[in-house]
C-alpha cells in the first residue's frame, strides 16, 4: 500500500485537509478536478507552484477537502492588531480622566 501523507491547516473557520500519495500528478480539490474548482490560471499556478519549486510536477497524486465560508472561498482575515498609542495603555483605553 502507498504511503498516504496528511496534513491540516486552519485560519478563523476554514479548514483545509490535505492527502498525497505518489501517483501520476492528479489533483483533486473536494471530489472536482483542481482546474474545474480553480477556474482562473493564477489560482491554478498557484497550486502547482510548490510542486515545480521541489521538482516534483506530476509525481504526487493530492486530495483536498476544503471546508470555508459559505461561497466556497479560503480568504485569509485581512483584519489586523490596531497598534499601541503612547499616553495610553493600549490602542484605544485611555488613562483614567480626573478632573480635580
């Protein structure tokens, strides 16, 4: 039996679980043909971009379930720390105001 390599990412509530066994190079990303669910060419380069650095472009079969928002897409969060301001003790507490 080919050994099955697996592996899981996460961010905020989508998911992505990754299975790859040496094959013939077909991607599958949750039951549909990477090129069917990618439908635009950089996405799908982006897909391939790891295999053409490690030499390895058709030497991996790869299964994906992808579970994220509801249309489908894995977006990362752009939302971001709001930094410290001096004169406070963080981004937006003020000090305590006193009058007298």
């Amino acid at each position: 039996m080919a050994e099955v390599i697996n592996t899981i990412g996460r961010r905020k509530t989508a998911v992505a679980r990754v299975y790859m066994t040496l094959g013939n190079g077909e991607i599958k990303v949750n039951g549909r043909d990477y090129k069917e669910y990618f439908p635009t060419g950089p996405l799908q380069y982006i897909v391939n971009q790891a295999f053409a650095v490690a030499n390895a472009e058709g030497k991996w079969d790869v299964k994906a379930n992808l579970d994220g928002k509801k249309e489908g897409f894995l977006m990362r969060d752009p939302r971001m720390v709001e930094r410290k301001k001096s004169g406070q003790p963080k981004a937006r507490k003020r000090f305590q105001f006193s009058k007298r």
